[in-house]
C-alpha cells in the first residue's frame, strides 16, 4: 500500500512538535548541544574526541566542546577537494547567568544573585517560574550537567506600590532582577542544584549555571504558531540537525556546526570567533589526504549558510520596520542582508539561498532593518572572517525577539529545515 503523503499543515505541526521536544530538553547551551547529540546518536552519528587520533574520515560523526557541537556526514563519492556545506547556528539564548556568590537575603526572603547574560527582554521575565540549569565542575575534574525544575520567580512591584508602572516601567539590573527562591535561612542556589544532580553540595568547585523559564512550548491557532523559550536559536539549531540527519550528500561534506556564546559575542574557545570549526574543517580534510592545494581549492567552492532569527514585521509596531521589505511570519524563511556587512549575505549569497529555497518548495523572503533601528549581527560576519568561505545569513521571521516567550510559524521552522536539507545534500543553483 502506497504511504500517504502528509500535507503542508501535518507536516509544519510535526516539525514544530520535534523542536517543542527539543527546547524542552534544552535550558541551558550545554543542555542543547547534548540533546542535538542524542538526536545524532539515534541516526547513528558516532561521537569522536578531540583528544583521540581521528583515523581516515568515514561515514557520519561529531564532537561536542562545552555548550558548542560539530557534526558532518561523508559522501560516497568523497575526495580531497569535495567543499563543504556548512549550516551554522547558535546554542546559547538571552537571559540571566549566576554569579560566583549565588545567593543573597533581604528582608526574610532568601534570593538569587544572577548577571544578566546578552540582551533579554528584561520585563519578559518577570513573573515567571524560572529554574536553574548548566554545568557544574566537581572537585574530581569531572563535570555534570544539572537542572533542578522550577525554584525560583523574579517578582513584579505591585501597582499600587507604583501607579507609574505601566507608563515607564525602569527595571535596574543590580537591585530588581534578584529572583526569589524561598524563606527565612533555607537552601542556597548550590544546594538546590547539588540535590537535583544526585551529588554533595561539597563536590562542586566551579559552576556555568543560568536561568531558564520552566513554561513548555505552546502550539496554537490554526495557522500553528509556537510560543516558547530559547526560539533564539533553537530553532535554527534543531533545524540543522534534523536537516543533517535527513541527508544524503553528493558532492559535498555536508557540516553543521552550532557554536555557545553568540548572544555575548562570540569570542570563546566553543564560539564562532574562536578555532572550533576551523579545527575540526582541518581534521576532516586530513583525514582525506588533503594537500594544502586541495585545501585551498576545497574552501573556495565551500559555502556556509548562518542561520539565527529575524523579525518579522509587528502588526502594532508597523513604523519600525523597512517600508518596503515585509517579512511576515508564515512566509517561509528569510535572507538577510545588511549594507555594512551585519550580515555576510551578498548577490552571490542570495543567488544560493532563494535557489536552495527554491529547489527544497519553500516559499523565501528578504529582511533588512528599517535605516534608523540598529542592526544586530550573528555568526555569519566571524565565520565568513575567520575561514574566508562564501557565507549567507538567513533564519526565520519572529515577534518578540529575546523575551522569555518568542513567537513564531510552525510553517517556517518546517520551511527552514526543509531549506538547510537540500542545502546540505549539496542542491545548489548551478554555478554556486
């Protein structure tokens, strides 16, 4: 009997359903690049070490560095000069990070002491359960990932403490962002993570800890729309691996790599301005046999798409868009560009994207800010810098960039995994 084909509807609902699963399983950077290595390792990727001998490259593998994960398949038809395919993304999201003193007392209330970690959307996060969640470094030398569910909540001044509020609310990120996690003298931050992980509270010598809202993803309307946490950039980073998973290469090494530490700029050793991908580039090539011509040669065919998320036009907030370039959310994914290289998308770059769209059915639209918004950036512009491979940034249209709960299309996660699929099994515009 035939299989029945899923429509543009099921197929936008299961998508979203996969990357609802994955945020869930992702509150911390760390968390996320483990849970794109279960993924991997169901479609049987094989994990390698940085510190063992690769031998001759073969078949599908990956490696983890803290909160950043690299993974590729090899074609069949492999030789030293094959380019690469390289879907980028990030693992990390706005929020608040603890810090080296976690705890603090005020009044009877026992409380959090977090740094603010990049940009949220600082009023997003008030009124929320939030939990704690990362790594922590134990006194052997080994490290554990830990999340303890939801401990604490970052309380609003009620309104008539303050009539004012819903005219300028000011927050100050030293004196009012200071989560509650209990009374009187009860547990500190570390012990309330100490007995979620199973270990003694003595045990850990160093800690990556953050905060992360506890609410699960919700699928609503009849569009779907996805309302989580994390959106940014999650959905880019789930989209890579289940683009990675789905393909079957040819004539290229198809790569995706999803660094830590872009929403802080990127210049760690697990970021997009430090050697992870340019390492791990060179291993492969040397497993190839690869001369330093061919290396050459290799790059200059290469291209690399850098996907994060983007806005789309906000129905309330019409004037702080492009007058004439409208992405909509619902309407596939988007190329962005920016004339003073915010983005690393140029002509060749467009050529490729809205030909890859193009190629996998998915409709693509254009992005670009409004002249008196700043523009943010992503890892396009260090990856393009760093390797000197062809880069284009793309993602998806959102409202609500960086708060606790973003918004976007199920369509489009769906449209954009589609997309990096054919990208990554090589389905370039010719002369790409």
């Amino acid at each position: 009997m035939a299989r029945r084909r899923m429509s543009a509807a099921q197929r936008a609902k299961k998508a979203a359903e996969s990357l609802a699963s994955f945020v869930v399983a992702a509150p911390s950077s760390y968390h996320a690049a483990l849970e794109a290595a279960r993924r991997l390792d169901e479609a049987d990727f094989t994990e390698l070490q940085e510190r063992d001998p690769w031998t001759k490259a073969s078949g599908a593998n990956y490696v983890l560095r803290d909160g950043a994960i690299i993974a590729w398949r090899l074609p069949e038809d492999v030789t030293p000069t094959t380019p690469f395919a390289i879907a980028g993304a990030h693992t990390d999201s706005p929020g608040f990070k603890l810090k080296p003193a976690p705890d603090h007392e005020a009044h009877g209330w026992r409380q959090l002491n977090a740094e603010v970690y990049g940009g949220p959307l600082l009023n997003s996060w008030l009124d929320r359960e939030l939990e704690i969640a990362g790594r922590v470094a134990l006194a052997d030398g080994s490290t554990q990932l830990v999340r303890t569910g939801a401990v604490a909540r970052i309380p609003q001044l009620a309104i008539h403490l303050d009539r004012s509020v819903n005219d300028e609310l000011k927050l100050n990120k030293q004196q009012h962002l200071r989560p509650v996690i209990g009374l009187g003298n009860g547990k500190g931050a570390l012990d309330l993570v100490a007995d979620a992980a199973k270990i003694a509270r003595e045990d850990i010598v160093g800690w990556d800890l953050f905060l992360a809202d506890t609410q699960e993803p919700t699928i609503f309307g009849d569009a779907p729309l996805v309302s989580s946490g994390r959106l940014d950039n999650l959905v880019s980073v789930h989209a890579a691996v289940h683009a990675l998973i789905e393909t079957v290469p040819s004539g290229v090494i198809p790569v995706i790599v999803c660094f830590d530490h872009e929403e802080v700029g990127s210049a760690t050793r697990s970021g997009a301005g430090g050697p992870f991908l340019d390492e791990v580039l060179a291993r492969i090539r040397a497993g190839l046999g690869a001369t330093a011509e061919d290396i050459h040669r290799a790059a200059a065919a290469s291209w690399c798409v850098s996907s994060d998320v983007g806005h789309s036009v906000h129905p309330n907030y019409r004037e702080r868009h492009d007058d004439d370039c409208v992405p909509l959310a619902g309407n596939g994914p988007i190329l962005k560009i920016n004339a003073n290289q915010r983005y690393a998308s140029d002509a060749t770059g467009a050529a490729l994207w809205h030909g890859v769209c193009r190629n996998a059915g998915v409709q693509s639209q254009d992005f670009v800010s409004n002249n008196s918004m700043p523009c943010g950036s992503t890892i396009g512009p260090i990856t393009a810098t760093r390797l000197g491979i062809r880069t284009v940034d793309v993602g998806i249209p959102m409202l609500s960039m960086h708060s606790a709960r973003e918004l976007c299309a199920a369509s489009d996660v769906d449209g954009l995994e589609r997309a990096l699929a054919v990208f990554l099994a090589g389905g370039w515009p010719e002369h790409s």
